[in-house]
C-alpha cells in the first residue's frame, strides 16, 4: 500500500538473514516500487518483493542499540549530501518529514 501512494518516493531498506551450509550469513537489501512482486505461498494476493540490491554484511548487524544500526546498514545505499531517516514507530507525521529540508534551506548561499 505505501508503494501505491508514495511511488517513486519510497525505498525501504531491511536486514535478511539468510542460512547457507549452516551458517548464519546477513544482508543489507533496499526496495522500492519498480521491485518484482513475487508471490508468497499460501497467501492470497500477498506479494514480497525481490530485493533491488543486496550486500553481504561480515557478520551479525546488530552490535548496540538496533536503531542506530539499522540505520547504519541502510546508508550505504544512500547518495548526496542530505540524508534523513524516519523509523516507523517514532510517531512522524507527513509534516515533520519536510522539517529539515526546509530548515537546511536557511544555510544555503544565495546563487
């Protein structure tokens, strides 16, 4: 449903962790809306999506506090000189995402 409203907008990182040979092994992937819908057995009209990229991490991700993490993990699919991440559980409204943009906005230089 968020791919549907927000579209090109939107790209989601996550951890997957993956067991190969008995051993525990650990990505970073990134998603977005032009990711093919694969379809989950047993689920009517439940779709997961192929993951766009994904890197190897060199072990277990989480080492702290899991916030801080996570979103170190999703930073290196990230490019330019702002960034801003916004978790899911921290009570954000579409109104506080445009906060920082316009407030980098005061430093900038006149062209």
């Amino acid at each position: 449903a968020m791919f549907s409203a927000f579209g090109d907008f939107l790209s989601i990182a996550y951890i997957e962790e993956q067991v190969f040979e008995g051993e525990k092994r650990f990505f970073s992937c990134l998603i977005d809306s032009s990711c093919e819908q694969i379809p989950i057995p047993g689920f009517d009209d439940v779709f997961a999506r192929r993951a766009k990229y994904r890197v190897e991490l060199p072990g277990f991700p989480i080492l702290g506090h899991g916030k801080s993490d996570n979103q170190n993990c999703a930073a290196i699919f990230t490019r330019g000189e702002i960034l801003q991440m916004i978790d899911a559980n921290q009570d954000a409204y579409y109104e506080a995402s445009l906060f920082l943009p316009n407030a980098l906005q005061e430093f900038c230089e006149p062209e």
